[in-house]
C-alpha cells in the first residue's frame, strides 16, 4: 500500500517509493531508482536531467505507458499500478494526455480532423465551445482545414497539444516536447502551456534537456541515475 503521508489534496500525481528495473546481463539496472514525488494539481512541472538520467522513462511509467517495478503510482486517487491492461487503457484515454517529440500527426488529415479523430478514439463527448477555446488559446484558428505538410514545426507541435487535450484529461504529458523545435517556438510552446495550466488548472508535466525553458514551469526537479537529486 502507499505511504498514508504521500495522499493527500490537491495532488494530482502522487509516486510512492517508485522504480524501474531492468535485467541486463544478469545484472539490474535501476533506470528509476526508489522516486518519491508529489505533483501538484494545476501546477506545470519540469522534469530536467542528462540524456539517460531516467527522465523519460518516469514519465511514461506515470502515464501508464510502462509498468514500475516496485512502488505506487496514484492519479487523480487511482492507484494505477493496482489496475489491470484494459482497464488501464481506459484509464489513459480518459486521464491523461500525451505530446511528444515527434508530432505523429495523421498527414492526411486536417488540423480540425486530427484533433477530432483524437476525440473519437478517446470516445468523449464532443463540446464546441471547448474546442473552438482550445484553437483559439492555441491560435490555430486560421489552420484549421491546413494538413499537416502545411505547417511549421511550431504549429505541427500546437496541434498536437490540441490532440492531445481535446478529451479534457486532467492530466497532460509531454516528453521533449520543444526537441526538434527552433528557439523561438520552443518559447511559445511553453508560453502556451502557461496559458493552458492558467485558463483550464491543468495538470502538466514536462520532460526537457533545456534548463533555460525549465525555468519557465512553476516547478523543476532534476534527475540523476534514475533518483531525484534537486526539487523533490
């Protein structure tokens, strides 16, 4: 069971003595290392850290994308490690919201039809007026009927945003997001998420290598060899 002092309101992410494991060789290799974390509902955090430091495997053991080998991980008061694969999909697509690197959009789709085609697939509600306040906090109104070919890296990464929160998760994860982005983009890709946490108190967790756009979160902790070294 989790630690009683770790619950507590107003968390949205609570980890609890959380790690990951892998055999190699016979030996284990810690690429999380016994993490404890709160992660505070509507705040924004960074999480920073060398290239293998364990950064992008926390978050995806957070969003269920990978299964911890020991420790509790609780969402919005589920304790995610105790849910099984089906359920946990379902979990997924109803909480939690994903950005990436790589904005795999559908090239064939519309800006408007990826982002609906992501609605449909989480199979939520369609609500207009939020969609039309998501495109416009994202300022992606006069690109709705563009394809993706037809934007810029900036852009592509806006409507993956949009993708991404169009089934209202409380929950939105974003690993390197401003990667392959310019300097310029990358700052109004986090200027945006400040926006978004203000205008909707949504949850965000952000992995970036970038220090300086770091500093942009309400919050930062740093990884090294898989343990929180600074922030927690």
């Amino acid at each position: 069971m989790p630690s009683a002092s770790l619950e507590k309101d107003g968390n949205m992410v609570v980890l609890d003595c959380v790690s990951k494991i892998y055999n190699v060789n016979s030996n284990k290799i810690h690429a999380v290392n016994n993490v404890s974390y709160c992660f505070e509902e509507g705040i924004m955090t960074s999480i920073c850290g060398k290239s293998g430091s364990g950064k992008s495997t926390l978050l995806h053991l957070i969003g269920g994308l990978d299964c911890a080998s020991e420790g509790h991980i609780i969402i919005n008061n589920t304790d995610i490690t105790e849910v099984k694969e089906r359920s946990l999909s379902a979990f997924r697509r109803k909480n939690i919201g994903f950005v990436f690197q790589f904005f795999n959009l559908v090239s064939e789709l519309t800006v408007a039809e990826n982002i609906r085609f992501a609605q449909q697939i989480s199979k939520t509600k369609r609500d207009d007026n939020y969609f039309n306040e998501l495109i416009h906090t994202l300022e992606l109104e006069d690109r709705l009927n563009h394809l993706p070919g037809q934007l810029s890296g900036g852009q592509k990464q806006r409507v993956a945003i949009a993708r991404a929160l169009i089934s209202k998760p409380a929950l939105l994860l974003l690993d390197e997001p401003t990667g392959n982005l310019d300097a310029e983009s990358s700052e109004a890709v986090y200027s945006i998420l400040q926006t978004l946490r203000l205008r909707f108190n949504q949850s965000i967790i952000v992995v970036t290598h970038d220090v300086e756009l770091a500093n942009k979160s309400d919050r930062i902790i740093t990884l090294r060899d898989g343990q929180i070294v600074s922030g927690g």
